[in-house]
C-alpha cells in the first residue's frame, strides 16, 4: 500500500511525465560555439550559492563503477576534475595518481557518450560540445577562472570561486538562446533510445503482475535511488535493494526481479515522489517532511491536493495565519473540516547505509488529522508560552542532556516516531517522555522548563482515563487538591522563600527537587523546617504575603502524613503544581522579578537536520 500511495503521488504531481528527464540543481551553464570555442560560463544559482533546479538527462545510478550522465554531470566527469575533499585528504603521491586516471576515466566516459550521440544525430550543438571537450586542456583555465565570485554571507565580501568538483554542469550552444543542448529536440529523441536499448534477442523477456501498478511488464532488477534520506548515502538510498541470496524469499532464486515483482514504471514513480517529498522547497529542508532526529525524518502527503500538508508543517516551523486559524477555531465557533475524508499517509524513514529503513508508517483522513492537531497544541498550552505552537523536535532536545553533542543518541531511535503518531492520531504519548522529562527538570530553566513541562501536561492530559488523573489546566488551578499537584505547589513557594531571604543561586529544587517529587515524607520536613528561619530574615511585608501563600497551600492538604512515594504520574502532576505557582509568583504585576530566560531550544530549527 505505502508504494502504491507514492506512485499515485506521482501521477497526480505528473511526475512521470518524462521518464527520460528529473529535475536536478544545475550550477554552471558553459557556452561553446559551433567549433567547441568556449563563450562563457554562467553561474545558474540562487542567493544561497544553490543550484537552481532543471529539467535534464535522467542520471544514471552509480555504485563503485564509472557511470556517466549525458550532457550533465559534475564537474568531475564533465572536466576530470579532482574533488576538493579528495585535493584535501590525498598526500600519498600512488592514491594521487590512482584518482587522477579515475577523474580521466570519468571525463572519457562522458566525453564518448556526447560523441556517439554527435555521430547519431548530427545535432550542431552536440557537435560543439564535443569539439569543446576536445580542446579541453587549451581553454580549461579560461573555463575555470570564468566562475564568478560566489554568493556572501550578509556582512561578508565576495570571495573569488573555489571549485569543488561536485558543481553539475550544463552546455548551451552560443547561436542557440532559447535552449539547452540537451534540451534539443534531435538530442532528446536520440537520449530517449538510448536509454531504452536495442531489444534483446537472446533473451525472453518474462512479464509479472507488477505490485504498484498493477500491470503486466518486465520486473525491474535495480530500483532508483533516494537521495536526501537523513543518515543515508549521499549517492542515494534504495528502498528495493538485494545483494545476497540470504535476502531473497524462497524460490525467487537471486534475480532482485523475481523477489519484488515491480516494473521499472513502479519503480520510478514511487521514488520519484520520494524524492520529491524529501528535496528542499521554500527554505525548508524537505517540500514535505520533518526532520525528527539526524537518522529520522517524516514525510506526509494527501491523495488528493489539500491544505493539511501546510497544517502539518506547524510540527516543524512557526505557525502560519491559516495554521493560526485553526487551532484557534473552538474559540471562533469554527470547528475544523471533520467530514473530511481526504485520505492522508504519513511515511517516517531513516537510512542504514545503502538501504532504507521504514520505521512507520500509517493512514488516517484529512478531517481526522486537522481536528487531531489542535487538540495536540491544545495539550501543549501552558502559561508562559509565546504565541507559537511547540514543534516535536524542540520537544525532543528538551530532553536531551546535551542537545548539541555530536553522539545524539540520548533518546530511543523509535521515540521521534511514535510521538508524531501520537499527534496526528490523537493517541496517549509514549510513558518514558514523561519519566524523561521527570529526570531533566531539577536543572532545567526558561525555555527548557516551559516545554519539559508543557511536555509533562500533554502527558498526563492524554492519560486521564488510564490513571485516574484531573484535567491539568494551562495556569494554576488553586482549586485542585490532589496531593501530588498542592506538594508541587508547595515546593515552588518554599523555594522562592529560600533565594528570597539569601539569594541563594542554588535552590532547593537543584538539591531536593527529584526526592521531593519521588519521596515527599522524607524531604518535606526539612523542608518547612528551613522555611521558618528564611520566613524570620524577610522583610515584613514579603515574608507575609509567602508565609500566607504557604499556609493556605497546607490547609488545603488531607489531615494526614505525606505519601512516602510518588507513581511517575503524580511525580509529572508534582512538575506541573511547581511550575504553575513558580509562574504565578513571578507573574508581571506580582511587584517579583522574572526569573532568567534562557534563549528557545531549536525556535528557528526548521530546517535543521532533522533537525
């Protein structure tokens, strides 16, 4: 079903137009003439320094072997230029030669592919490319100091071009404006024969019921591959792929054919969508996906075209007004669309060297989602929050001990996962986010205290029925007796005591906080003892009105001892009585200083790799 999903993507995004073609980002366009004279070189790139995406020759799929593209390559094949990361690592004079007669290897490769198709057609623009690939080693230096200086950074000068190797080149005839070489017609017909081949005589060609499509045709043996999957090669990841009996089902012997019965139409349709789900599109990182962690991202699209994958993208970015509309509609009398019953697909992925690694996948309707949504920002909303809605991967770094370590393997693989599941479901949160969060908020502040415990709220909020828990409120609620929530409260208003009677930078929440929460008999007690001395060093007037808030928080607990534990789930109530009159004391107005703010954990991560 999931590559069926894609396949009908692609033929509603007509993706499969022109098998022949893709889109890739090309970064120079050179001129040449019709004696292979060079013209000039123009720099095809955005503000960023990124290629701007065209319509070219489909590229071939490359492993280890030499592999050319035709008309457009990079600069390595196009030029036999060295890359910049092998200029770097290569000292050994032997390795230095080895991927010299490499790089020539690939220029002769791509040369020779031009030629033949010259010698097919007789087109004049792919006669004056291959006349420019012979004269090569004469014009190369004009070529290469014809790069103008790449796109600054705000505030820097321009610097003169340093080639790279992977730069993708594409010629244009200089008497021809209004076209590509490979844009040609004589050139595109040749590229569409060649790419299919002469047919074969030696061998039959077996047909299969292909499991995308549903047509009768050849199965395809090797499938496209996707690139931009996080964790994956740079070179692409394949969904399809099989490199040893061991992987193939019994009696499909080791033809890769046999054992995934696809065409090469199913092939490419589902990985063309894939593709474009996950390419870069209006300054995010994917056209529709998230970035959960470094090795996870999510990918989301409708059958039809719909307004949710905006929606959606509220997960990831800041708020649009129409995102903004709906999760305020209950309060506007506008309820969202629930009878829509657009079908919607949610694919999370990740790669594992050469493959992909599918780590969910699932379905639901538009109308489903939309209303699922708001009541998943509906459950993050705490006091102290700014106007934006709290995507999942801020969520996630909240939790993490160190957020911008290299080794980020603080928190299970599937977690990420499972908390967007949970969003677009309208599902309980996984259990361990709440005794993650339990473990981070003794040293957490700002930011961080205000998503651990919006974190902490959602939790327990989609847990009620289970555990037999109060509705959690946005601010405090000085009508909840519940045990857990008034000792919170309590902990809060003793701390304030303490810093305000010795200014002290270590508080009691750094010492006694997890005990307190876990154990409260055994840490109270000292607790309201200390109280009294830091009640006798305030001023009159601020002792007062803390001592009054104190004994109004005492009154209202049962006439009995202090529970000697604590379930997680009352620990997560505890977090969130502490917070709530932690907000309340320092509230504008209150006549007390707000605590220091720490800057937002990932508040402009949109595009971050995923996160």
């Amino acid at each position: 079903m999931m590559l069926q999903a894609l396949y009908e993507l692609a033929l509603r995004e007509s993706l499969l137009d022109d098998p022949d073609f893709e889109k890739r980002a090309v970064s120079f366009l050179v001129r040449v003439d019709g004696d292979g004279g060079f013209r000039g070189l123009q720099a095809t790139w955005d503000d960023r320094g990124k290629g701007i995406p065209r319509s070219v020759p489909r590229a071939p799929q490359r492993s280890s072997g030499v592999a050319s593209g035709f008309l457009v390559d990079n600069a390595q094949y196009v030029f036999g230029m060295m890359k910049k990361a092998d200029r770097e690592k290569l000292k050994d004079a032997k390795e230095i030669e080895k991927k010299s007669n490499r790089n020539a290897e690939c220029a002769t490769a791509f040369s020779g592919l031009v030629a033949e198709a010259a010698s097919r057609t007789g087109d004049e623009g792919l006669i004056g490319v291959q006349r420019f690939l012979g004269r090569w080693e004469e014009q190369r230096q004009r070529v290469l100091d014809a790069a103008p200086p790449a796109p600054a950074k705000k505030g820097q000068q321009p610097k003169a071009y340093e080639w790279t190797g992977d730069e993708v080149i594409a010629f244009g005839l200089d008497s021809d404006d209004e076209s590509l070489v490979h844009d040609r017609e004589a050139v595109r017909a040749w590229w569409r024969g060649a790419r299919r081949g002469p047919p074969s005589a030696d061998q039959p060609v077996e047909r299969i019921r292909c499991l995308v499509t549903g047509e009768m045709g050849a199965p395809e043996a090797n499938h496209p591959p996707i690139k931009r999957v996080p964790a994956g090669q740079t070179s692409g990841t394949k969904v399809v792929s099989f490199n040893a009996a061991a992987f193939v089902s019994q009696g499909c012997g080791t033809n890769e054919g046999h054992n995934a019965p696809v065409t090469a139409r199913g092939a490419d349709g589902y990985a063309r969508a894939l593709n474009w789900l996950l390419e870069e599109h209006g300054g995010r990182r994917f056209r529709q996906g998230i970035a959960l962690r470094d090795d996870a991202a999510v990918v989301y699209w409708t059958r039809e075209a719909n307004s949710l994958a905006d929606l959606v993208g509220m997960l990831d970015s800041t708020m649009t007004d129409d995102a903004r509309a709906m999760v305020e509609s209950p309060w506007k009398g506008l309820e969202p669309e629930a009878t829509d019953a657009t079908k919607f697909y949610v694919l999370t992925l990740g790669g594992n060297a050469a493959r992909v690694m599918v780590r969910d996948w699932f379905e639901s309707t538009a109308g489903s989602v939309k209303q699922n949504l708001r009541r998943y920002f509906d459950d993050l909303r705490i006091d102290g929050q700014d106007d934006r809605p709290l995507p999942i991967r801020p969520l996630l770094r909240a939790l993490m001990v160190h957020p911008e370590a290299k080794d980020k393997q603080e928190l299970p693989p599937d977690l990420a996962a499972r908390l967007f599941r949970s969003a677009l479901l309208g599902l309980p949160f996984p259990r361990q986010l709440l005794a993650r969060a339990q473990r981070r908020i003794r040293g957490a502040g700002g930011f961080t205290l205000t998503t651990l415990c919006a974190l902490i709220k959602a939790t327990l909020n989609r847990s009620r029925s289970t555990h037999n828990l109060p509705e959690v409120s946005v601010s405090l609620d000085e009508g909840c007796t519940q045990v857990s929530y008034l000792l919170g409260r309590l902990f809060a208003v003793l701390e304030k005591l303490q810093t305000d009677a010795i200014g002290a930078t270590t508080t009691i929440r750094d010492r006694y906080f997890t005990a307190a929460a876990s154990t409260p008999a055994v840490v109270f007690p000292r607790l309201l003892s200390l109280s009294v001395h830091h009640v006798a060093k305030l001023q009159k007037d601020g002792g007062t009105r803390l001592e009054r808030i104190k004994a109004g928080i005492i009154d209202q607990l049962p006439a009995r001892p202090m529970p000697s534990t604590l379930a997680l789930e009352d620990q997560g109530l505890f977090s969130i009585g502490y917070y709530h009159q932690r907000q309340a004391l320092y509230r504008k107005g209150s006549g007390v200083a707000a605590p220091p703010q720490e800057a937002p954990i990932g508040a402009t991560d949109s595009k971050e790799s995923a996160t």
